[in-house]
C-alpha cells in the first residue's frame, strides 16, 4: 500500500476512487468536508439532513460525484465531537478499506477531523494501521475470495497540519499494521500448518527481518533447564515442543528487562480432558497470546525504542497420545515448585509457569503474560475488554493508562489471597484447577507462583483474541490483541509515547517500577 500526503485542493490529487469524509453526530460540516459539500451542491448535506447517517459510530453512507476528480465520497461517523479519541482513526480507516476495498475502489484520500491538529503523529498512525489492519481477510486459503478488502493508493489531506508529524505516523502506523497483520496470520493458520516448529521458524524469519536475537529451545535443552510443567503438556503430541526466546536490546546500558510471554498453544484438545467436538476447530486459535509476542517483538525490531525486552513463547500442542499426561500426574517447574495435574485442559498456565520462571531466571524486571487462558474471562467480560491482573498495582496502573489510548480495552481484576489458596494441592505445592468459580482469577493465581517478586501482569484475552462475526472496520476472527497495547506500553516504558490517555500529545517520561 503507497500513502502520501496531498493538499486540500481535490483538482490537484489526479483521480481518486473515493474521498472519505468523517461526520460527527449533531455537528455541522466544517473545513474541507464543508467545501466539498458546496461542489456537489449540498448532496453531503442533504444525506446528513434525510437522516441516512446521524453520525453514529462507524457507520457509513456513499455519496457518488461522477464528474469530480474523487468519483465517490464515504461518509463515514465518528460519534460526539467531544468524545472523540485519536484511536478511533484506525477504524475509521478500516471501515473505509474494507467498504470500499470490496466495490473493487482501492485509491482512496482519506481527510482527517480537525480535532487531530496537534496530535499529528498519533492521528496518521492510526490511520495507517486501520488502513492495513482492515484489508486482512480470512480468506487466505481461497483459491478465488469472493471479494476483497484493502487499499493500493491512499492519501491523507493534510492541509493546515504539521507535515512532518504526520509522516511520522505514517511510519508508525505502517509498522503497527503489518505487525497487528501478522500476529493475526499466525493465529488464523490452521494447525497442520502451524506446527510448534512452524512457529518458531516464523519468530526466527522474524527475528532476522527486524534485527532481533533469537533462540529456540527444543524438548532436549528444555528439559536440562528443569522445564517439566511446559514438558508435560508437550508429551502427549508427536510434534516436538520448542521454546522461542526473542531479544531486542535497545538500552545496553540499562539492567531493566521487560519480559513478554505468550501461550503458544499451536492447538488445544484439551488432552485426556478432551473437549467437546463442537468448535473445537478455533482452538488453532490458543497460541494468539504467543502470535501477539511475536509480532511485537518484530515490531519494535523495527521501531527501535530505548528498552530492553525479551519475548518468550513457549509451543507445543496439548494432544490426548499414549504418553500424554493423565488427570493425577505430578511434575516439577523449573522453579522447584510441584503441579499435580487434575484437568489437562487446563494446560495453558502449566507451559506459562516455565516460561515465567525462565523469565525471571534471566533477569527480567517487569513481566507481562497474554493468553487465551479462561473460559471463565469469556463470561465475566465477554468479547468486550480483556482481563488484566497483578501482583503490582503500579505496574498495572501503568499498563491500563498506556493501553487504553491504543484502542485495546483492559479492566483490572483482583487478586485475592483466597484465589492462591483455591490452588493448593493436598500432594503438591500446587494444582492446575480451582474448579469453576473464579476461574480466571484461580488461573492467575496460580502464575503468581511462578514469578517471585518481579512485577508481573497477566492478561487473559479469551474473549478479544479471535471474533465469531465481522465488524465494520475488521474481518472476522484473529485480532491481533494485545499488539497495540504492548507497542504503546513500551514507548511509554522507553520514554517515547505517541499519545496520552486524554487523546492530546504526551510528554515524554521514563517509568520505572521497583520490585
């Protein structure tokens, strides 16, 4: 996709597909969509004014203009001018793409609400990112896709606002949307082809792309580290288990080390445990946490912020063979700690407890783990926000400010002592189920074990990492949740944030969090 910036004289762009045009609910048209209205004689008014779009979020409404170097305008809501967040942008954006991508118009100039100026930066970059997120289909195993989404050429109108800011973000919103893309591709391959070995051959393509150290681990030199919980799941699979270990090191002089680790379940049976039969088939779905590691990883490869972090993404398949693990058994951590078995389907916080005990183990300061962990999540906060938990609240409190300006939703749930309490086992230090209530919280509690007293996150996004129905600005299924959110934390972390939670440009900071 080519972007470029242009002037507001549409007669000076050449022929463009389709102009598209925000609309705020109750406001008037002003600047160029004002302008635009008067060379077509009122026809935007009069589609405002019949009620065909009230300006409501997202929603759209095609205005065509044979005669005009721009052949159609898409009028496109944005909601109340007062509540209006840069964010908001990036589906603006997709929604465009997608609309007008599937009636075959891929050049598009896009004008951008007057609210952004200022805010240059954040406001093309999102932009961008919607733009390259909302051509993504499912249909990437189609021979012939019915129809598709996506852009070839945009423009973004630029009159009056800070040229250099936007280019910027155009950069940024580039690299945010290939990553958001990719961690999706990896989550939508099914999974005879995304193999734990396939993974790690695309974390170590990655690696390389972006300038980034790897390892990869197999079951041999996992097991000499003591990695018995991530092992035992691993044993009932004919693919062998590996262990992906991606560094950035952007602050040599620094000892800090943020440590991000993704559940890399390349697909879930649930083991002896099995599952139902009945849409067992999105469970190619269960290493998301592991997908969003990676492409977050490649994307500040390419972003190059001043901080240190380490992706770690432990992969295996969870199957019901003749040498899986059976409810009863009992392993050792690489911490020491012991696990009686009593459900196999829980098998996601028995290969993150190794992945968080190796975190620690090399040093990490800060970490954060993403998962498709809970059911539970699904019933407590649907498909709406993800859940976020910790031992640090000002670690978490961090977290939620960076991330909520980045479009992902996250709500803080407790952490109890009872939940940790609930995981005790009577033969071991620890059981992988509490049973049904709270599960989510149980689940936590247990990974709490398995980080000492290093600030640690969880974050379980059940509920957001893959969708059952399209929506306006994206495709059905994989989101690409948490990549956004981990990219704002970390220029926030680095001292380089794009925007503040109040949606106004935000001055730089260096966040430290003590152990």
């Amino acid at each position: 996709m080519q972007v470029r910036i242009v002037a507001d004289a549409p007669t000076g762009w050449g022929s463009v597909g389709a102009l598209v045009v925000p609309v705020f609910s109750g406001a008037a048209l002003d600047g160029l969509a004002k302008s635009i209205d008067g060379e077509l004689s009122g026809a935007v008014s009069e589609v405002i004014s019949s009620g065909e779009i009230k300006g409501k979020p997202f929603e759209l409404s095609l205005v065509h203009a044979h005669d005009k170097p721009y052949k159609r305008v898409l009028l496109i809501g944005l909601g109340e001018a007062n509540k209006f967040e840069p964010w908001m942008l990036a589906r603006y954006a997709g929604a465009a793409v997608r609309y007008l991508g599937r009636r075959n118009v891929r050049d598009l100039a896009f004008v951008l609400p007057g609210q952004v100026k200022g805010n240059e930066t954040a406001a093309a970059s999102f932009l961008i990112e919607g733009a390259i997120a909302g051509a993504f289909d499912t249909s990437v195993y189609q021979k012939e896709p019915e129809k598709r989404s996506g852009a070839e050429n945009v423009q973004i109108v630029g009159s009056g606002l800070d040229r250099t800011a936007l280019e910027k973000g155009i950069e940024r919103g580039q690299i945010l949307g290939d990553a958001i893309n990719f961690a999706r591709r990896l989550a939508i391959t099914p999974a005879n082809d995304m193999t734990p070995s396939h993974l790690a051959d695309e974390a170590t393509k990655a690696a390389k792309e972006a300038g980034l150290g790897i390892e990869v681990l197999d079951e041999a030199q996992s097991r000499k580290l003591g990695m018995g919980s991530f092992l035992s799941v691993a044993q009932g699979s004919s693919q062998p288990p590996k262990f992906i270990v991606m560094k950035y090191n952007g602050d040599p002089g620094s000892k800090e080390l943020l440590a991000l680790v993704g559940k890399g379940i390349t697909f879930d049976t649930g083991g002896i445990s099995i599952k139902p039969a009945e849409r067992m088939e999105e469970m190619k779905y269960d290493m998301s946490g592991g997908a969003g590691v990676i492409a977050t990883m490649r994307a500040i490869g390419k972003l190059r912020p001043k901080i240190n972090v380490v992706g770690i993404v432990p992969a295996t398949e969870n199957m019901p063979g003749s040498k899986a693990t059976k409810p009863g058994d009992i392993f050792t951590a690489m911490n020491g700690k012991t696990i009686e078995v009593i459900n196999t389907d829980a098998e996601g916080r028995l290969i993150l407890a190794d992945a968080l005990a190796y975190a620690n183990k090399i040093g990490a300061s800060k970490i954060i783990d993403v998962a498709t962990l809970t059911g539970a999540c699904v019933i407590a906060l649907g498909h709406a926000a993800s859940a976020a938990v910790s031992n640090n609240d000002e670690f978490v409190q961090l977290f939620l400010l960076a991330a909520k300006p980045s479009g992902e939703r996250y709500w803080q749930m407790p952490l109890y002592e009872d939940y940790s309490t609930a995981m005790k086992s009577d033969i071991a230090d620890l059981k992988n189920t509490g049973g049904r209530p709270a599960g989510t919280l149980t689940a936590a509690a247990f990974l709490k074990s398995f980080v000492d007293e290093t600030p640690w996150i969880h974050l379980d996004i059940a509920g957001t990492a893959y969708l059952d129905g399209e929506s306006a600005w994206q495709a059905k299924g994989p989101t690409g949740t948490p990549v956004r959110a981990f990219i704002s934390l970390i220029e926030q972390l680095s001292g380089t944030p794009v925007i503040h939670t109040n949606g106004t440009p935000a001055k730089p900071t260096t966040a430290t969090v003590s152990p």
